[in-house]
C-alpha cells in the first residue's frame, strides 16, 4: 500500500477532515483519542498484518510515527 493511500486510508479511520500529512501531530486532532487508536491498531492488523496494541498507537506523536510502524518511514 503507498503512502498516499495510508493516509487516505487513515483519515477515514480516524474520521478525520483535515488532510493527513508525516508531519501531522496526532495529539493536534479532536478525534485522536482512544477508540480511534483501537481502530488504528485493528486497521494495522487487518490491512496491514501487522499486530500492534493500542498502546503502541498511542505513543506515536506523529503520523510518520505510524509511518514508520507501517514500514513506510
């Protein structure tokens, strides 16, 4: 999966209007909170096979936080 679609991908999961870009701060968006780093961390799982817990969600700071996690930083 490229960039481009992640991110397309990641907005809809996190419900997100604002265009997500590496630099984003996830702390910055209204809707990251903890239902939306669940979602993440199930999205990692199914879309991406990769197993993450909520938790290591949520210590990312950054969208290239998630980026790396993804492989993709």
């Amino acid at each position: 999966m490229e960039i481009k679609e992640l991110l397309l991908e990641w907005q809809d999961v996190l419900q997100c209007d604002v265009p997500l870009e590496a630099g984003t701060i996830l702390t910055d968006l209204e809707e990251w909170d903890s239902l939306s780093q669940s979602g993440m961390a199930a999205f990692f799982d199914r879309k991406l096979g990769i197993r993450l817990s909520s938790d290591e969600i949520a210590r990312c700071r950054t969208v290239r936080d998630l980026l790396a996690l993804a492989g993709k930083a």
